[in-house]
C-alpha cells in the first residue's frame, strides 16, 4: 500500500474511503450519487495536497537565484530582467532602471 507523505492528503484519503463505504451502504440512489460525488471531490483534495508537497519539495532542490547585484554605474540594485535555462546552466539577466545597464550571472547545475 502507498502511504502519502502529506498528513493533510491521508486525512482526505480516509475521509474519500468512508464517503465510499457510505455510498455502498446506503439504498437511495440519489445518497449514493451524494457519497460518490464526496469520494470524488475528497479524492481531488488529496492529490491538490500531494501535488503541493512535491511542488514544494522540488523547489527547495532547485538552487535560487543569485543575490541581486548592485548596478556599477550608478550603485542602485538592479532588479531581475530575465532568465535563460540553457544545457545545465541557468542565465540570469539584471537590468538598471536608472541608467539601462545590464549585467549576465550564468550559474551552473553541478
């Protein structure tokens, strides 16, 4: 059996299974389309959480952008204008908004 590592995705996972049982328990089709319907619902829960967990896991893998240089023209921080991914490297593009200039930071992935 998997097992979530998301405690809030376990719980959405149990509460899927007991609308589930509910819904074989009960006679009335329109209660059992209600509990089937809450399965379903209790269940896209579950993967928004897993989804977020693994979202969250990745990012903190991925090494963050450098600190933001100051420009050396005019010595006022130079705010983030683009970002390139190439072959195992990340580019990064600062851009003055005083004086124009720009400067490349090229990390690379080891």
């Amino acid at each position: 059996m998997l097992t979530a590592a998301n405690r809030n995705a376990r719980y959405c996972y149990k509460r899927a299974l007991a609308a589930r049982e509910r819904a074989l328990e009960t006679k009335r089709p329109e209660d059992r389309i209600f509990y089937f319907e809450a399965e379903a619902r209790w269940l896209r829960l579950a993967e928004s959480y897993e989804f977020s967990s693994r979202t969250e896991q990745f990012m903190a893998s991925r090494p963050t952008s450098p600190q933001r240089p100051s420009c050396p023209a005019c010595a006022v921080p130079m705010p983030l204008a683009e970002v390139q991914t190439l072959r195992g490297a990340v580019n990064y593009r600062y851009e003055c908004t005083d004086c124009s200039h720009s400067m490349h930071i090229t990390v690379c992935d080891d």
